[in-house]
C-alpha cells in the first residue's frame, strides 16, 4: 500500500535514479554515442534493400496492403491489423511473408534476422507517426487485443507471474535487481521496437523482447506470430498509443 | 466491335482469369501463425493454496539455513559460481523426447531480486525490506513460522494482488526447500 501513496512525481525521479544505476558509467558513455549512431541503423537499411530487391520495394508493400504510397505510414502505423485478404489480424512480418508466398519467394520465418530487418525497414516508413490503431475497427482487432490483455495478465511458469506481476501501474519505478521497472507505455515500448538491444548486440523485434521477459521469469515461451503474441503487440502498442508516443524505429535499449 | 474482335476478347479474358486463378495464392496461408494456445493451457498457475508448515520442518538447523539463504541469493545453478551448499543440486536431468538427457539448472528462488536483506547483493525493492525480521516481525509476535512458510509457498492466500513469486504450488520447490527459506528469513544474521 505504501506504494500507492508515493507521488507520481517521485516515482518518475526514482526511475530516472534507478536507470543510471542499472547501468555503468561506461555503459552510459557508450549508450550517449549509440543515441547518435544507432548500430541498428545498418539493418534497417539491410530491411529496405531486401523488401527493395526481392518484393519490390514499398511500392508492391503499397499495393498489397491496397492504399497508396502516400498514405503508408499511416497505415503502417496502424499495425497489427487485420487484413481481410488474410484472413487474421497480423503483423508486419506475416504481412512481408504473405508477399513473399504470393510472389513465389522464399518466405522467411519469423525469427529470422533479415525478416527482423524488413520488419525494422517496413515500421520505420512510420516514423514519427502515432500508432492509429482502432481497437473498435472490427470484431477481429478487438478480440485480438482482448487476448493480448489477457495474455498479459494471466500468471503462469514456473514462479507463477505474469506479465502484470512486474508492469503494473502500482510498480512502475521500483527496483528489480537493479532494473527499474518501465513504464511500457510512457518508454513507448511498442513505438520503439524493432530496437537495438545492447545487452544482446543485436536487433531484437517487439514479440522478441516478450520472449525475453517470459524467459527470464519462467513464463514458457510462445512462439513469434501466434495468436496470443499478436495480442500482446496490439495490446502493448495501443499503451504507447494512449501515451502518445510517436514511432520511431529502430528504438536503442540498454 | 466487330464479331471476331468480340471473340478475341471473350477468349482473352477467360486467359487472364485462368491466370489469375491459377496463381492466385490462398493467403490465409501464406505466412505463419503458430499456435501457443496448448503451451500456455500447460503452463498455468493453480487456484492459490492453503499449506501448513510441516511438522519436519527444523528452523533452528544450521543447514537449513545455509540452504535458505543460497536459494534466497541465487537466479539458478547455471548463474552460480562455486559450489551449492550440501544437499543441493545446481543441474537435474531431464529426458527429451528423443531419448535423449539433457541438463538442466536448477531454479533458486532469487528472492533478492525483490528483497533486500542482510548481506544482500543488488537487492530490489519490490517486496519489503527482510533485514531484521526476526527482531522486528516474529520477536514481536507481528508474525510466526506459519506465515512466513504460507508467504513463500502461496503468498496469493493473503494476498491476492502480490506480486511475489508462488513457490510451492508451482512446484518450483518442495516442502522441504520451502522450511529452508523459512528457516533463513527467520533466523538471526550477523
């Protein structure tokens, strides 16, 4: 209870506090010239070459989405949705796999570093942008992201959390072995990944950094592109909606 | 349009839709969508549950609590440097479905992650401080050997928002583990 009482003022000065303490001086120095010089950059770049030479660049990206080159980013921004065509709500990279089976391509899995990289290319075209999504849009996006809250709150693993045991609003700010708890909205955690992830030097996707969390605390691990991880990237995405965090990928995370 | 232009568009036309049927992909296929329903079904916590601390239960054991505080201050046997105290594992052996054995670390209970305590590394503070417990709670009569056993099984008895982990019902540890954590949040520390 004494948690409820701390100011929301006081929370944010403890997280601030507590992120300098997760993180060495070093680290800092490094993270500072990373902010400059994102090393994701470099795959994001690698992401739009692929989708460039292999489906055709964001014109074919336009064409199968059926809206207009000008007004992708918005709709880009508007992901994961449903695409009626495919029968679901999905991501971006079901989308880029949907293309690459419609045009007789190899179709990358869904883990897959360069899928990881068009995923990175295809969201960056919204830069800057709010996501848009309309959780009332349709039956499917709803149900969609009620599954998503659902997988978010439902304990399970072997310590029995969820993902609510550690980002709820009553906990934000506190001190998890040295790691301050997020504010999954206010850091705009579905705005900012695909993110390069300096613990793990490399280019980590949203559903990757769920994997993540669920296996650092013994939650077993659902696959990238299931129903339920969808979910989660609706639900997630609509916290940096409600926060108004603009996207912008790649994100750069401790 | 003349008869034989008519017919050469009629038969075009039905060229082009034979095309397009013919490599018109069924995209409610054509990308991946695994299911996770079953592995979560699995995975799910029980109804919280009342336990009563064994009557085998040692608290003033020595052992015990050295037991107690290495799982208090430790993630898993893979993490751990050194040796575990005596009587504990730091890998169990699991068989894979292909016959196969396979290696596993054990998982500790990491309680430091959220507690502070004497001697703590890197403590969080999402559950309360234990430093002193036993002057400050149990010498006190605020709480006995009951509740803190109760608190580390199942701590969703008397609490059902907590955030603090479920140690019994989850089987992550067994009774006898359960009385060693008791044991050292009980105990006097120097």
């Amino acid at each position: 209870m004494r948690k409820l009482l701390l100011p929301l003022a006081l929370m944010v000065t403890v997280a601030t506090a507590g992120e300098q303490f997760a993180m060495s001086d070093a680290d800092r120095a490094m993270y500072t010239e990373m902010l400059e010089n994102n090393p994701a950059d470099i795959f994001v770049e690698e992401g739009g070459e692929l989708l460039e030479e292999t489906l055709g660049g964001e014109e074919a990206l336009a064409k199968f989405l059926g809206v207009s080159e000008k007004e992708l980013p918005k709709y880009i921004a508007g992901f994961p949705r449903y695409i009626k065509k495919m029968g679901n709500v999905v991501g971006i990279d079901q989308v880029l796999q949907a293309m690459q089976t419609e045009q007789g391509k190899e179709r990358y899995k869904l883990k897959n570093a360069k899928m990881f990289s068009m995923l990175a290319y295809v969201k960056s075209l919204a830069n800057e942008e709010q996501f848009t999504i309309n959780i009332k849009a349709d039956e499917h996006i709803k149900a969609s992201y009620d599954l998503g809250e659902k997988t978010f709150k439902t304990a399970r693993g072997g310590r029995g959390l969820s993902c609510l045991s550690c980002h709820s609003a009553d906990i934000i700010g506190m001190v998890l072995r040295t790691q301050p708890l997020p504010d999954l909205g206010k850091v705009g955690a579905g705005a900012t990944w695909p993110a390069y992830r300096m613990t793990k030097s490399s280019l980590r996707t949203l559903q990757r950094r769920f994997q993540g969390c669920m296996k650092n605390a013994l939650l077993k691990v659902i696959p990238i592109g299931s129903k339920e991880m969808v979910g989660l990237e609706v639900y997630i995405s609509t916290l940096a909606q409600k926060e108004k965090q603009p996207i912008a990928i790649p994100g750069l995370k401790r | 349009m003349n008869r034989s232009m008519k017919q050469f568009t009629l038969v075009s036309l039905a060229i082009v839709s034979a095309t397009v049927t013919i490599f018109a992909t069924d995209l409610t296929k054509a990308y991946d969508m695994p299911d996770a329903s079953k592995l979560i079904e699995k995975d799910l916590l029980a109804e919280a549950t009342k336990f009563t601390m064994p009557k085998s239960c040692k608290l003033d054991d020595l052992e015990a609590i050295k037991r107690g505080s290495f799982f208090f201050h430790n993630l898993n046997g893979k993490k751990v440097k050194g040796d575990a105290p005596k009587g504990v594992v730091k890998f169990t052996e699991k068989k894979t479905k292909d016959g196969k054995v396979k290696k596993v670390a054990k998982q500790y209970g990491n309680c430091v992650a959220c507690h502070n305590i004497e001697g703590a590394k890197g403590a969080g503070n999402i559950g309360p401080d234990l430093t002193g417990y036993k002057a400050m709670f149990v010498d006190t009569k605020v709480r006995d050997a009951q509740f803190v056993y109760q608190k580390i099984a199942d701590p969703r008895v008397d609490n059902k928002e907590t955030h603090m982990t479920v140690n019994l019902t989850t089987k992550l540890f067994n009774e006898s583990e359960i009385c060693d954590l008791t044991a050292y949040v009980m105990s006097v520390k120097k």
